[in-house]
C-alpha cells in the first residue's frame, strides 16, 4: 500500500495563480522528493528536502516538512500552461542510507489553463 | 543520449503469454530500480540491484516476476503467465550509490503492459 497521501488529487488553475500540493507519510524518513510525470511518460526530479530541514526553494518551487505532523507541501509560483502534469511525493526511509526505495504517494494532477 | 532508457516502450500481450522488459541505466550508475505503476496511482517499488546484486524485493514481487541485472549494467525483468492485472506501466530508475549526490533517482520514459 502506498505510504503517501497527497491532497488534493486534482487541482485547476489559471496560469499565472500558485498551486499548493500536500502530502503526508507514515513512517520515518530520510528525506522527501517531489516528481513531476507528464502524461504517461517517465518522473523527473524537482526537488529534495532532508529529514533534519523545514524549507527549500529552488526557482518557482518551494517545498516544506513537518516532520512532527509528517507532511509536506510543495508550492509552485507564477503557474504555467507547462507546469501541468501529475505531481508525486516520494519518501526514502529513515536508518536507510543514499538510494534507498523511494514510496510514492498517489500524486496530484495539475491541471494550469492558459 | 546518456539517459535511462526502456525497451519496448510498449507492449501488448494476450494472457498466459511471457514478456520480458529491459532497462539500461545511466552508465556508471551501480543502483538499478523497478517500479510498477498502474493508472492513477504513483509507482510502486518492486525490487532493485546494486550491480549485479539484487538487494531487495518488494512483497508484490510474485514469483511469476524474475528480475535480472547480470553484468550490472542493463536489467530485464520478465512476467511470466501474465495476467490482466499484471496491466501497468514499469519504470526504471538508476542511482550513482557511493558517489555525493542529491540522492535523486533517474527515471527511464517506462515500458506501459496491456494485458488482454
């Protein structure tokens, strides 16, 4: 069964609004990661935050933890058309070392209209 | 292209029947990774190697999936007696472990399994 949950599980916008996507886990982690998976197509790597960190930005993406509530969000700024896709938190698991199995929550689909 | 990359990217098969999937990671990268994704739903993990090693395997690996990375370079994992719920897109992944890096993992575009 998957760990993550993510909230909501569809979200539409108007290019330009930010969109905030929630996750929450169960267990213990290392750390959590965003992806980004367009349609029927492979994950790519946007962001990763440490067990031991509370926020990260990089570019329009800013993603933070609460490790005591076991969440996370991830904001996207200024939303483009492009920026539609499903978005996933993954977990790799706490006492694990690097490259550990990531679990996947059931992602959000973002939908951005021009 | 020095990314993962999948073969088939699809493939369509009649139940009872085997298929075999392979994945060359990025080269130099000694962790392998399958996942298994079904419609709506994020990927689930199914098993990964460090070279030649597979290290370990999830629960939904029946015995009816063998993974393989003998070289440690390319993998194959092959369903055998498929059946209609074995229908999903698998990804691979690879990852440079031992090497200082973000600890992301790179994923190949999938190979998508229709079972009829």
């Amino acid at each position: 069964s998957q760990q993550g949950e993510e909230d909501p599980q569809a979200l539409s916008i108007q290019e330009g609004e930010n969109a905030t996507m929630n996750c929450s886990y169960k267990t213990s982690i290392n750390n959590l990661q965003w992806y980004r998976q367009n349609s029927g197509r492979g994950l790519v790597h946007l962001i990763l935050i440490r067990s031991n960190e509370r926020e990260k930005h990089s570019g329009r993406l800013r993603v933070t933890l609460d490790t005591s509530k076991k969440s996370s969000s991830l904001l996207i700024t200024a939303s483009r058309a492009a920026d539609t896709a499903s978005y996933f938190c993954a977990t790799a698991p706490g006492g694990g070392t690097s490259g550990s199995r990531l679990t996947f929550g059931e992602g959000t689909q973002l939908t951005v209209n021009p | 292209d020095t990314g993962v990359s999948q073969n088939p990217r699809h493939k369509i098969t009649k139940r009872g029947q085997n298929v075999t999937f392979r994945c060359d990671p990025i080269s130099e990268h000694n962790r392998l990774y399958w996942y298994r994704q079904t419609l709506g739903q994020g990927p689930e993990f199914l098993t990964y190697f460090q070279n030649e090693a597979q290290l370990e395997k999830s629960r939904l690996l029946s015995d009816r999936f063998s993974a393989e990375r003998p070289k440690g370079s390319f993998s194959t994992l092959e369903i055998q007696r498929t059946e209609q719920g074995d229908s999903a897109m698998y990804l691979c992944a690879s990852y440079p472990w031992g090497v200082p890096s973000s600890d992301e993992q790179f994923f190949g575009p999938g190979t998508r399994l229709t079972v009829l």
